[in-house]
C-alpha cells in the first residue's frame, strides 16, 4: 500500500465506512478477531485481545 496511494485511500475508506456502520464497539471487536485468527496474524490476536479487554 505504501507504493500504491490509491489502494491505501481505498483501504482507509473502507475502512472508515466499516467503522460507521450499525455495528456496535463489541461487533466489530468480534469482525476483526475473525478476521485475525482467520489469516493467523500473530500480531493481531493478541493486540485485539488486550484491546477487547480494555
């Protein structure tokens, strides 16, 4: 992303739009672990969990 402005701007709007949905905090904790664990990021289970716990 970082060689391919469009595709970052893409990203961040998505990302924004995910972010205003009718999802609530708690929702979209659950959609981002899925997420994680799904792609077995070893940074992001843990990062999200302690994130979930705060």
């Amino acid at each position: 992303m970082a060689e391919a402005p469009g595709l970052l701007e893409g990203y961040q709007r998505l990302h924004q739009l995910f972010l205003d949905s009718s999802f609530d905090d708690e929702e979209v904790t659950v959609v981002w672990q899925t997420i994680n664990v799904e792609h077995a990021c070893h940074y992001c289970v843990p990062a999200h969990t302690g994130i979930a716990k705060v």
